[in-house]
C-alpha cells in the first residue's frame, strides 16, 4: 500500500518509481521517502500493516509507524527522495516554491 500526499508538488511518476522498484526487492519491509535526515512517505507498506495504518489518529500519521519499525533491523527501506521534501502547507511555502521554481 502507498501513501503519499498531495501537498508534495515535486513528487512525480519516477520518484514514485524509484519506492516501487526498491519495494519489488523488499517485500517485508516498509520502504520509504528520505530527506533531509527524516524519513517520511510518500512510503509503501506491506499488507500486514493494514489495521495500524487504518487505525492511525492525529496529525503524525504513517511516519510514526515509519519511526517506530525503524528501530527493529530491515523492517525499514529509506530511498533518498528529495522530491518529498519540498511540502506546501501553508500559503507562503507555495509562494516559496513559485519563485524558486520559475528560477
């Protein structure tokens, strides 16, 4: 299962690619966003995982199941995925984005 959001306007087809493949050789594990030192979504999860994320409450989401697994050894996959960094949340991050993307 992959969770992402749509506040990360960087996120493309390919980086989604780039989880998928590292998930096809990593069937047990979570495998997930990082950047700048955090790990994050977009992130895929195994099936097993279902209930915790469908039980999930409050604003921390699939990144606290992310960081309590990744405490057991190969329960977490990181991908390097600086597109996932790049979150809009509020009006002046999209004002941000705008003007350092049109550079």
């Amino acid at each position: 299962m992959m969770i992402t959001l749509a506040d990360l306007p960087c996120v493309d087809e390919d980086s989604l690619g780039r989880l998928v493949e590292h998930s096809k050789l990593n069937k047990d594990a979570i495998v997930c966003s990082e950047f700048t030192n955090q790990r994050g979504v977009p992130a895929i999860f195994p099936v097993h995982y279902a209930n915790a994320l469908c039980n999930l409450t409050g604003d921390k989401g699939a990144k606290s199941i992310i960081a309590s697994e990744s405490a057991q050894k190969d329960r977490v996959i990181g991908v390097e995925h600086i597109e996932a960094g790049i979150d809009i949340d509020r009006p002046d991050d999209w004002e941000r984005y705008r003007a350092h993307s049109s550079t």
